[in-house]
C-alpha cells in the first residue's frame, strides 16, 4: 500500500478515504469491514502499537486515537491544501480550569474534557459553560436581587433572594446539568450549532428552595399550562428587553420535588458565570430549561413561545427524517428527558501505560435524563465483548451513577475502550448518533478512548 500521507493526516481530511485504506474498502467490491494486512501495519504505525483486537475492528469508524482533534465547526469547502494541524482552544478564564475546551466565544461556550469529570461531583472550575447571550453585570449584593412569578397565579410572587432564603426551606441535592445539545459533534452530516463532544455535563451540589414550594405559594391557577423563564442576560445584539434565551417546562415537569431555584453550588454561593445571584435547576431535561440570573417566571395558559421554543430548537424529530433534509417543522417535538449517556472518565483519551500492563481500572459516570441508569457496560475489542461495570448508588434521583470496573489485557498494543449505558427502561446507547435532526438533539453514541499500552 502507498500511502501519500501518515494515515492520521488522511484520517483528519478524509475519513472515508482513510478508512478505505486502513480497511481495504474498494469502490465496487464489498468490503472486509476489519482491519488486515498492509492496512493493519499502516494503522498501527499511525497510532503507535499494534492492534490485538484488529479481528474485531470495524471498518467504516475513525478509530478513536485520530478522532481527538476536531475542528470546532465542519472544514470549509474546499479543504486547504495543507491544513495545519490545530488543537483545541484552551479556556482562560477566571475561577475556570484551563484544560476546559472554548467551543464558542461570543457567546462563551466552553466544555469539560471527559477525563476532568471524574470526581464523584464535579468541581465549578470543571463545570462547562454554556451561554447565549451576554453575561450581565451584577453589582447589586444578592440578597436584594428580585424576581417575580407572576401569570395564571393567584397570588403573584415577588420575592427577593433574601425573603427566598428565610421564608423557604432549603435543599441541597447533586444533580446532573446536561446541554441539550450534548453530543451534537458525532452527527453526520453535521448538525447546526455549538460542536458539543460528551463533555456539556456536570453534577453539581445544588442548594436552593424547591420551585415547587414557590409555586404552591404563588396558587397555580387550573389554566397554569407551561412555565416562561427569564433571565438577565442581555441579548448578543445588547439590544433591551430581547432575551438572549427563554425556555420553559409542563406544569408536571415544573412541579416535580426536585425543582430548585438555587444560589450555591458545591456549597459557595453561584458564580456569576453560572447565574448569580439566582437560576433554575431543572435536572433531567435539556440544560436551557435551568434559566440563569432568574428575574421571572411567567406562568402561561399555553405552551410557553419564548426564545428558543419552537421550530428546531431543542427539538426531536417525531418520524425519523433523512439525514441532511430541510425540516418540516409540523414533525418536530419538543426534547425532554435527556438520553441514556456514559463517559469513560479514567483513563483519559491518549493515556499510555508500560508495555507490561496487563489489567486497567476503569472509571465513569452514567446518567438518563429521568431516568435511572440501569446498566454500563465496557469493552476493549470494538464491541465483540462487552462485560458489566459496578454501578455505585446515586445519592439521590437526578444525580449520575458513577462506575467502576477492570479490564484484562492480552499483550501490549492498541486499545479502544468502549462504554455504553442503559437506562432503566431497557434504552441502551448506539454506536453512532441517531434520529438525525437539523440542529443535532439527542446524539448519544457510546464513548470510546483510545490507550496505548506500549
Ligand atoms: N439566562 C440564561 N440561562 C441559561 C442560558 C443562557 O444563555 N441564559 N443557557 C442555558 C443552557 S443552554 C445551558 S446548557 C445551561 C448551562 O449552564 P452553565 O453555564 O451553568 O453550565 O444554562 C442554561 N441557562
Ligand atoms: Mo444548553
């Protein structure tokens, strides 16, 4: 085999082409499917080991050791002729590590590599980042910062965060924040927006008042339908009064125990990065329903039309469409649980451990939406065998169920780990991002790092 570039080059311009040299694809022939002979040394030369488990490897995947570096939006067409090879965009940010990966500047967007989410509850300085608009100046102390809920109430609420944290009783509860878009990168062809891996998730210790309790307070109205969520976040454009985002819940969903309006985290107050003085958490849902720097929630008669409701956005496709078609938007729904998710979080993508390595502790977190997690599985020969990893309890509902398990090694070599999830209702993740949707809801591949024990 002639190769022109490394195949790692090929993998990053051409996937498909490089996939065809590795596997043997040829146009007009079936192809193998796994990985052998001069395609077999090339790959392992590429990653730097040779595969023990190249009779399982599957053709027609970018093997996850060349899949590390994506660009943060797909490649314009035509390609350069020799694109320079660029790693992610580290954040520099205060109170922020700076190994979290920006995926967008204005607004900022930032997410955790997997990796750095392997403390049992994540530290803020781990915690993604996801705005959409600006983030607002808040120079007033926190205790005078008001907010309203007002609508199909019969008693509307206006209640500082000080009359908050005296009239009310708190909670303190760790629970799972997840971007809807979480996993938006693995759909093909690429979907619309902020190019999201695994990492725009966190589980937090969120402290605050149960909004049920407020609801109650404020006596919902038998025409309370949907909640309207608002912050104070001005919009990219500064222009006033336009909400940079406003998402809302079912009355059933917003009524649900473990509802907060929280103001600290991991037991500091918020940070203003992540909604000081106030915001929403709404576990289990898409992370735009959990509103940052609250001022109101607006009770409506209808399903709530604020920014970022309707047409696409945070919305499924009812009947499976053809990947890359232009929506119709009467198949759409709206995304509520989050889907059944699990990360690898030890070791991290590209770990390297001496060649006499025989066993690999294993760690990660699993998590559902509403549901629980059933089940996580693990696998080091590209998904031929699969064995079940020890699940440790969640503290409460809505937290993630971190993982554990061991793996033996037959010799030194190259390694994929895999780990896939399944949730309590039997839903288990797929290898690839399904149910294709313009803006990318929903992707929940399973996880997949790359080891070289060498
Ligand atoms: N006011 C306001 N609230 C918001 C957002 C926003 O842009 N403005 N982004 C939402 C989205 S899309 C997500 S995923 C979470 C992210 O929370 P974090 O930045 O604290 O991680 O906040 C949500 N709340
Ligand atoms: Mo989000």
């Amino acid at each position: 085999m002639k190769t022109e570039r490394s195949l790692d080059e090929l993998y990053r311009d051409d996937p498909e082409r490089a996939d065809a040299l590795a596997f043997g694809r040829r146009t007009g022939t079936s192809r193998r499917g796994f990985l052998e002979g001069a395609g077999l040394a090339a790959f392992g030369a590429a990653v730097g080991g040779s595969v023990p488990f190249a009779a399982t490897m599957p053709g027609g995947l970018i093997p996850s050791a060349l899949a590390q570096v994506q660009p943060a939006t797909p490649a314009p067409t035509p390609a350069p002729a020799a694109p320079e090879r660029k790693g992610p965009q580290l954040l520099n940010f205060p109170g922020k590590d700076a190994r979290l990966v920006v995926l967008g500047e204005r607004p900022l967007v930032a997410e955790t590599p997997e990796s750095l989410l392997n403390d049992d509850t994540t530290p803020t300085d781990k915690f993604f980042i996801r705005n959409n608009g600006q983030i607002p100046a808040t120079t007033q102390t926190p205790e005078a910062w008001k907010f309203t809920i007002d609508g199909e109430v019969t008693n509307k609420l206006a209640l500082t965060v000080g009359e908050l944290k005296s009239k009310f009783k708190p909670a303190t509860l760790r629970m799972v924040l997840e971007c809807g878009a979480n996993g938006r990168s693995f759909f093909s062809p690429p979907a619309r927006g902020i190019q999201w891996t695994h990492g725009g998730v966190g589980a937090a210790d969120w402290t605050g008042v149960r909004l049920a309790d407020l609801l109650k307070a404020a006596g919902l109205k038998s025409s309370a339908v949907f909640t309207g969520n608002f912050g104070a976040d001005p919009h990219l454009s500064g222009e006033p009064g336009r909400q940079a985002l406003s998402r809302g819940v079912p009355i059933k969903k917003a009524m649900e125990p473990h509802n907060l309006i929280v103001w600290a985290m991991n037991g500091k107050p918020l940070e203003l990065i992540h909604g000081f003085p106030v915001r929403l958490v709404i576990p289990g849902w898409p992370g735009s329903v959990s509103e940052k720097w609250l001022t109101r929630i607006w009770i409506r008669d209808k399903v709530h039309d604020g920014v970022g409701m309707g047409g696409t956005s945070y919305r499924v496709a009812i009947k499976p469409m053809v990947p890359g078609d232009k929506p119709d938007e009467k198949n759409f729904r709206d995304l509520e649980s989050m889907p059944v998710r699990s990360i690898i979080t030890s070791p991290a993508n590209g770990a390297k451990f001496a060649g006499n390595t025989r066993e690999l502790k294993l760690r990660g977190a699993a998590w559902a939406g509403d549901h629980a997690v059933r089940a996580v599985h693990v696998s080091i020969d590209f998904g031929a065998s699969w064995r079940p990893a020890t699940l440790a309890k969640p503290t409460n509902k809505y937290d993630w169920t971190r993982w554990s398990a061991t793996v033996q090694l037959p010799s030194e070599g190259y390694y994929e780990i895999w780990s896939r999830a399944t949730d309590a209702r039997g839903v288990m993740q797929p290898h690839v991002a399904g149910n294709w949707n313009p803006q990318g809801y929903g992707g929940n591949p399973m996880h997949r790092v790359a080891v070289l024990v060498a």
